[in-house]
C-alpha cells in the first residue's frame, strides 16, 4: 500500500466544436446535459454537465482533430434515448467481454462512446481474439 497521498482529483474531457453556442444546444437540448459555466455569448470555452460528470466544450478552428470520450453508465437507456433524439449513430450496440457497448457523434464529428457492464445473454464479440 502506497503512503503518497491522492493527487488527482477528477478528468474531464475537452471536446473541440466549431461553434460553442450550436454545441451547447446540442448537448444541453438534445442529449439532457445542464449548462455549467462558459455557456454566454463571446466565450470560447463552455463546461455541461449530467449525473455529476463534466465534458468541457472549447470552439476551435478547422482542421482540429475530434476527440472521443468513453461514458460509463448504470444501463443501456442512453443508448435508446439518444437513438430516439436523432443522434448520429457511429457503431450499434456490440457486445465485449470488457463492456456493452454503442457509439454516437456529436455535430462536430466527437465520438461519445457509452458503455454498461458486458451483456450476459449475448455472446462477446472478442471471444475469438
């Protein structure tokens, strides 16, 4: 057991956008995130939050690389509801011996990555690997 004392406190992702103000209505509106800090006219840097975890959104110019964010969660339900709000699908559900797992897109091309806990009635799609 280490006696050095904990150092980090938290991550948060910093997904570059486009535009600051679009992705905040994507993310707020759309996906059920809650507007935190950053979020008026003129700034360039804007946090959302839900269930108590924080994505910052930075506007950046183009050419930037997107990002991708790996979202743990208790169940799949996100995976319906952002499927029923239109979100752009960038891989259906598969199953891992490591999680259940979908990815979506936001506007600007970032992969939210969302993952529960492996499916027990599915097969993992690793078993071979």
């Amino acid at each position: 057991m280490s006696n050095t004392p904990r150092q980090i406190e938290c991550t948060i992702p910093i997904l570059p956008v486009s535009h600051l103000q679009a992705a905040i209505v994507f993310y707020t509106a759309i996906l059920g995130f809650k507007a935190d800090w950053g979020c008026h006219e003129g700034s360039s840097i804007a946090s959302v939050s839900r269930d108590g975890c924080c994505l910052m959104l930075s506007q950046t110019g183009p050419g930037t690389p997107r990002s991708r964010v790996w979202i743990g969660l208790e169940n799949e339900s996100l995976f319906h509801d952002f499927r029923k709000a239109g979100v752009k699908v960038h891989q259906e559900p598969r199953n891992f011996s490591w999680a259940y797992e979908m990815k979506f897109e936001d506007p600007d091309g970032n992969v939210l990555w969302l993952g529960t806990e492996p499916r027990k009635d599915l097969p993992f799609e690793d078993a071979d690997v």
